[in-house]
C-alpha cells in the first residue's frame, strides 16, 4: 500500500490532535451549541497548525522515524500529568524539573505512567514503519516549505493565535522549553545598581509583607466605597489605610511588576529592566527575604525572584488554558513555613488575584455574586455575569489577605499590597487587560499596620493617614517599601514615599 505524503501527514495530524489536544480541551467551560461550535473551531486551529510539525517531520522518512516516537511518547507523558494530578508543562514546571533531586523524580513515576509511556512508543514505532514502507514524497521541498509556512501562521501570519497554540501540545515542548531558556537569562544577568550602596535598618526593625496583586481596580473595593460588599474583613479592620487615587502608567503584568520593584520612575522608565529591586537593599539591611509567586513568570521579572533569600512556587504547573482551581490561599501554608524565619524578614507575595477565567481563583465559599461566567468565551457572556465572578475573586481576595493579617497581627509588622493593574469590565466594549484600556491605571493600593508597629512608627501611620487621599504613582512603591522598613539608604528618596509627610 502507497500513501502520498499529504494524506499521511493529515491522518497522523488528526489521530494526534484527537487524543492529545482532546485532552488538553476537555474541561474547557461552554454554553450550548454556539460555545461547543467555537471550541471545536479552536481545535481545529490547532490541529491545522499541528499539522504543520507533523507534515514537516514526515517529509524525510528518517526524521519522523526518530522524533514522531519521541513526541508521543512525550505527549503521552505529559497527558498522563494533566490527567492525574492537572500538571502542565510550564516554565516554572521545567525549572523544578531541573532542580529537583533524582529522590524527588522518583515520587511521581509509577506503573500507570510507564505503561501509557510504553503504549505511546509501541504506537509512535508502528506509525513510524508505515511511514518508512508506504509513504512516497514526490516534491519534497516544496512539502517542507508548504509544512514551515503552516508552522509559521500563529508566530508570523495571526499573532493572537501564538499563546493558545504554544501553550498547547506539540507546540508547548518548544514555547515553555523557549520561555524557560529566556527566564534563565533574565535570572542570570548581572545588575549593579545598588553594589555600592549601603542599606541599614534599625534594632527591632519590623517584618514587611509586599503583596504584588493582579488585575485589582482601586473602584471595586467596597474598601473604596464600591455599592458590593467585596471586601468585608480589610474594611472591617481600621489599620488597613487605602489609596484610591493610586495610578499606573504600565497596565501589563510583565511591564508593571518591574516598575514597582525598581527605582523605574516616569523619567527614566527603562530602569524596571536595567536595575536590582527593593530586596537587594532589605538583604544588606539584615532581612531574611522570601519570595512567593502564585503566577507564571515572566523574563521581564525572573530576576527579582531570585535576588530573594528563598523562592517558592505554590502553583508551580498551572498554565492558563487549564480551568481547575488556581488559588491564592494555596499560599498560606508555604507562608507560614518559609516567610517569616528571620528576626527581620521580607516577605514577596506574587498573586494570582482577579485574574481572567475569574472562576478558578475563588471557591464556592466567595461566589457570593450570582450568575457567574459559565463560557470561557466573552462573547457567551454577559457583563453582569463578567463583573460577579470578577468581585468573587475580591471577596478571595480579602479572606486571604485578612488571613496574611491574622499571621502578622501580633508581631511589628507592616502589609503593603498593590495590584499590577486594573481590568477593562466591559467599560467602551472592552474586558480583561489585552491592550492599554483607561480602567487598567488604577489599581488598588492598601496598607495595613500591627498595633506594635503604630506605637513604633506614629508618625508613619500619620503621614499614611494624611497621604491617602492624594493622587500617587507607582513610582512610590520602591520607596514605600524601604521605608515600611525605616531602612537608611541614599537609594531611598523620601519624598516618594507614603510613610512621609
Ligand atoms: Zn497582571
């Protein structure tokens, strides 16, 4: 039996897109038949770009024979993760893969595993002889051209197609392999900003707990006077000082977290990628410091995370097309074991927040706002349904922070909290934070204080007091979070930050 290349190259697209990308849709939320209809078009856009690996491979009998077994066998292996434990292959996951011991590998082989493993390579073999023994190309260049430019169509042709294909099977064994090599870069760069500068803090100098928000806008906070009830627990507590005139001049994740963990300022905004953070001075300063990041990260900020003492990854395989539980209060148990182990300590906490699909960053304990979103698709949706789940996600939000407060009640400590940005809810047409939208610039900003730290620092809480009203940039939290810890340093400018008058 002969086969043409093109009618092989479609029937091994199809059978592997049928199991492996059905497996990585399922559990996708929809709404009726419409909603199913434009899941099985993303499929479909998949499996086409798909295709293009797959045609590309088998145009010499010699390279298919040698990767189509590897990638089933890899495909089959990663399938089996996200089944059993919803493990996805992200860069954070590649990370841990590498440091981890050979002890700790050992813990997630199993029987199970090797034989889906063995079955996958028994298949990609057998596929792999046909293609030997019965698949002739008659033009095999323009085979491969043809193969590359279907690769190319969400790098180069339709860019909004990049992430979902590269987040998915075959594509993400390259885009999370890709995004890992960049974060490694990031981490090992070599910044100087603060190598001849001298950071002192005071005996008793107080714990510092800076939490990095996502997608947090300062007018949903009943906190702010938003009409909901979205943060009961923070407004019930007189310590906690907000900012509701705080602004942002970056509105991404990637662009924003560096501006706030840097002296960047609007002047000279390039500092955020150039310059070390706040916690290489709190480290000369004597602080035990702990980074926790419940996100993916991003190149733009891998560096940050390791200037920390201690890095901890609470959701480490958590990619953005799975839609199970990605929590924020996943953070409290590596809280309490790594956070505050020093006599002075420094704690980073990177969350998830109010992050779009809203649904996975609350239990059913915060779904006070009813209906929420059921489709994953906006056009599905209505806004009521958009803005509920978002204010669920607050309502999460305020029962963890409140839970980080309760942690910190007793001791000399300062809460400082500051989400990346906002979210477009619908406001012109425009929803979550795709492109530069006026909701994405004010983020919610707030700050909690201990009783020990009041009778400390009086004339801080005051200055916080008479500063909460004003309209600030993100320029200040650099400063602000140097001087929650009175930390002495000419890197610290005083007028920017909200502990001075
Ligand atoms: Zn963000």
């Amino acid at each position: 039996m002969k086969m043409s290349w093109l009618s092989f190259s479609m029937s091994v697209t199809f059978i592997y897109s049928l199991i492996f990308l059905s497996i990585e849709f399922a559990g996708s939320p929809f709404v009726g038949f419409k909603g199913f209809a434009l899941l099985v078009a993303q499929w479909l856009i998949a499996t086409v770009c798909c295709g293009g690996i797959m045609g590309a491979i088998s145009v010499s009998r010699l390279s298919f024979a040698l990767l189509f077994p590897l990638m089933c066998t890899a495909s089959a292996a990663l399938a089996f993760f996200k089944v059993t434990m919803n493990v996805q292959l992200t860069p954070v996951s590649i990370e841990l893969m590498m440091l981890n011991e050979a002890r700790t590998w050992s813990t997630v082989m199993s029987p199970a595993l090797f034989f889906v493993i063995l079955i996958a390579l028994i298949a990609g073999i057998a596929i792999a002889v046909i293609r030997w023994r019965c698949v002739t190309v008659k033009h095999p260049l323009d085979c491969l051209m043809l193969s590359v430019i279907v690769i190319l169509i969400p790098g180069c042709f339709i860019p909004r197609l990049y992430v979902p294909v590269m987040e998915r099977m075959p594509f993400v064994f390259y885009g999370a392999f890709a995004e890992y090599r960049m974060n490694r870069i990031g981490i090992t760069e070599h910044r100087t900003t603060f190598d001849d500068i001298d950071a002192l803090a005071p005996d008793g100098a107080p714990d510092v707990v800076f939490v990095i928000g996502e997608s947090l806008r300062a007018d949903h906070l009943s906190l702010n006077g938003y009409s909901r009830t979205t943060t009961p627990l923070l407004a019930s507590d007189t310590a906690v000082i907000s900012f509701p005139g705080m602004h942002t001049i970056p509105c991404y994740t990637h662009t924003s977290v560096p501006h706030i963990m840097t002296p960047a300022d609007s002047v000279s905004p390039l500092r955020a990628y150039d310059d070390q953070s706040f916690i290489t001075l709190f480290r000369k300063a004597g602080f035990t410091t702990t980074w926790i990041e419940n996100q993916n990260v991003s190149p733009t900020f891998t560096y940050f995370l390791h200037e920390a003492d201690t890095l901890i990854y609470p959701n480490p395989s958590r990619s953005h097309y799975d839609f199970g539980k990605w929590l924020d209060s996943d953070i409290l148990p590596v809280f309490d074991s790594f956070a505050l182990r020093g006599d002075r300590n420094l704690a980073i906490v990177h969350t998830k927040g109010s992050h779009w699909w809203y649904n996975s960053h609350y239990t059913d304990d915060d779904a006070l706002f009813t209906p929420e979103i059921d489709s994953r698709l906006l056009s599905e949706l209505s806004q009521e349904q958009i803005v509920n789940s978002y204010d669920n996600t607050i309502l999460a939000t305020d029962r963890f922070l409140y839970a980080l407060i309760d942690r910190l009640r007793y001791r000399n400590a300062v809460l400082i909290f500051i989400s990346d940005h906002g979210e477009a809810l619908g406001e012109d047409g425009n929803y979550l934070h795709g492109d530069d939208y006026p909701t994405l610039h004010n983020p919610a900003c707030f700050i909690w204080y201990s009783d020990e730290y009041a009778s400390h620092y009086p004339e801080k809480v005051r200055a916080l007091r008479m500063n909460a009203s004003k309209r600030w940039l993100t320029d200040v939290m650099f400063h602000t979070a140097l001087d929650a810890a009175s930390i002495c340093t000419e890197a610290l400018i005083d007028s920017l930050s909200l502990f001075r008058q």
